[in-house]
C-alpha cells in the first residue's frame, strides 16, 4: 500500500471521498483558516515550531531537523493514543500541511505503515487556498441568486431566516461573517473570522446549495465588518433579481432596538460605537446623538440615523450597484414580527403573485406593474 497524492484541484471535488480531513499544522496556523470540516493534529504545536525555527536560523538546519524528528515523533505517538487506536481498517484520511508535506508527510508514513489508505494534498494548505480562490467566480456564477434588498432595519435577516425555515435556499454572508455589515453592526464578544476563514465558509455554504434551485441572498456592500466578499460573488449579486423589503419607519425603529438590544442595555458602547459615524456624519450631529442617547432617549436616535444617514446611503448604493433594483418585486409584510415574516415568505416561495395588479403583503397598487413583471419572469417563481 502506497500513499496516494492528489492535486488541491481535486481535493477541492472530493472533500467528501475521506473518512477524516487532519490537518497536520499547528494550532495558530490552523486557527487562521483550514479545511472545511478539518481535524487538528498538530505535528508541531506553535511553541514548538518557534522553537525549531529559531535553531534553524541560529544554529544549523541538521541541528533543526533533529529537534524537529523528536518532537513530531512525540507528537505523533500522542494523535495515534488518543485518535487512531479506534478506527476501523477501512479508515481513510486525508492530510495535509502547510506546503512542502514534511508535518503532514510523517504523520502519513506511520499511517500507511499501520495499514490505513492515507491521501495527502499535494501542496498542502497554500496549493488548497489558491484552488478555492481560483474556484469561488466559477463556482458563484453557477447560481441563481435573488437578492433581498432593504433600508436598514426593514427585516431582511429575518425574512431570509424566514425563507429557509419555508425550505428555500439561502446563503447568509451575515452569519458566515459573524457581523451585522453597518458600522454599527459587530457583535459583542463575538470575533470576526478572518478573511481566509470567511472564504472557505462561503465556499463550503455554496458548495452545499443546489444550483438548480434559487438562492436567496441578503443585498450587502463589498464588506461585511471587516471581511471582503469575494469579487465573483458580489458580480453574480449585483446581476440578479431583487426584491425590495419594506416595513413601515416606526417598525423599522422597534426592530433595531430588538435586534441590537445589547446597545439599548450599555449606552455608553451605543455612544462609542457612534464615534465611528464621524466622518460621515459630522462631529456636532454624532455628539447631539450622543447626548440624546445618554439621557434615554435612544429611540429618536435611531430613527434620525435611519433618515439621515443610513438611507440615503442605502438608496444610492443600491441604485447605483445593482442593475435590477429599479424593478424589483415589492414585499411588504404586515409587521416586523416573526409570524408576518413567514407569511411573507410563503408568498414567496409559493410565487402567489404571478399576475398584474396582483400585490405581496402590502406593497403599494401603484408599484403592482413592477411587481407583476418581475413575478412573471420568474423573480417570486416557487423554490
């Protein structure tokens, strides 16, 4: 029994194929981003790998590859103890480093000696992310993307949520970003991953969506907090159908202050995260919301952020960025609650607009042209 190379390329297709995907790195390089679904077996823990790297510079490369053996030796005997002793023979793994396979290749020696049908990628992590980033354009024109556009606080999160518990397919770029897009939108406690990361969770969302069946995609700006979405992604989004969420200003208001209820709860954070607005909005105004938070008065600052700020930015990125937004299909559900969103969604994904003068929820008969001519085409059609 040999072990089997195969090329990032293919790895990219045949994630599936493995019993377990190990990766053989250490602890920070694995933190940084890996394989979807990858185990860390550290050949080298991170302490260690400083350690072996110093004694190559100062000292000598022989002298570096005998500490190296002896560490990845005792490192290895500890992943075999605690991992491997239960696995059946028919256990296949895949390994991987970071590029040139001396971690994940000794790992690999003693599982192909023991038995195992062991497959490394050739090129390791590095080959991996340049196959993956060459592959998201190819892999995001394939869909049928229908965009959920919306002034902030018009519920698009929860209509997209309300979409895929009605069994439509949806990629949320929020939730793979773990942020809320504005600048107001981090979540406390909550770390962003890094952009590495946040590839490879899209990569591996979208790898899961049938293309045969549209995608219902919230509208967002080229970044999400501070991860970028990837160049073919927003081109494919900024193509397709929209459909525009609209809830009433007083609805819009109630929503934010419960889904960004920590704010309401620590004013002084409110505050700070408001600093940020500064340059766009000007000192004087930023310190007047300040104040204006800081005696309680947080729901009027909510709403002037809305009309002064948020939507007139929203409008003219919309209509300047998404080529189908001046005849997207209108969705007005009744309120901001979770039942309204799911009723709204069922007339989505049921397409139980499909005829002229015929309106969702309660979008305004004098946009019910639009509104048909988008359902006809397809836009609202059954997921």
């Amino acid at each position: 029994m040999s072990i089997e190379r195969i090329s990032a390329s293919d790895t990219l297709a045949q994630l599936e194929r493995f019993s377990d995907i190990i990766d053989a790195r250490s602890e920070g390089e694995y933190a940084l981003d890996h394989l979807p679904g990858a185990l860390n077996w550290p050949s080298l823990h991170d302490d260690e790998r400083q350690l072996v790297g110093t004694e190559y510079k100062q000292i000598s490369a022989f002298d570096a590859k005998k500490r190296g053996a002896a560490l990845i030796a005792r490192n290895i005997a500890t992943h075999l103890e605690r991992d491997v002793l239960a696995k059946p023979r028919d256990w296949q793994p895949l390994i991987y480093c970071w590029r040139g396979g001396k971690r994940s290749g000794a790992l690999a020696l003693i599982l192909e000696q023991i038995g195992f049908r062991v497959t490394l990628v050739d090129g390791g992590y590095k080959a991996f992310r340049a196959a993956l980033v060459a592959d998201m354009p190819l892999l995001a024109a394939r869909f049928d993307f229908r965009v959920i556009c919306g002034t902030t606080g018009s519920g698009k999160t929860r209509l997209l949520q309300a979409l895929a518990a009605e069994g439509a397919q949806t990629l949320d770029l929020e939730a793979l970003a773990q942020h809320r897009s504005s600048v107001l939108g981090l979540l406390p406690g909550v770390a962003q991953p890094t952009q590495k990361t946040f590839d490879t969770r899209l990569w591996a969302a979208l790898r899961g969506l049938d293309v045969l069946r549209p995608v219902y995609i919230e509208s967002e700006s080229k970044k999400v907090g501070n991860v970028a979405i990837p160049e073919g992604l927003i081109a494919a989004m900024r193509a397709s159908p929209c459909v525009q969420l609209e809830l009433a200003e007083d609805e819009r208001v109630q929503l934010l202050l419960e889904d960004y209820d920590f704010f309401v709860q620590d004013v002084a954070f409110f505050c700070e995260r408001l600093a940020a607005l500064t340059q766009a909005c000007g000192s004087q105004l930023v310190q007047r919301w300040q104040q204006r938070a800081r005696t309680g008065n947080i729901y009027d600052v909510v709403r002037e952020l809305l009309v002064k700020h948020y939507d007139p930015v929203y409008l003219q990125s919309m209509r300047r960025n998404f080529a189908h937004y001046p005849a997207a299909a209108l969705a007005a559900p009744a309120d901001r609650s979770v039942q309204a969103m799911r009723a709204m969604a069922r007339e989505i994904v049921r397409g139980q607009a499909a005829s002229a003068g015929e309106r969702v929820g309660a979008a305004p008969p004098r946009e019910a042209t639009a509104l048909a001519a988008a359902s006809s085409a397809g836009l609202l059609a059954p997921g």
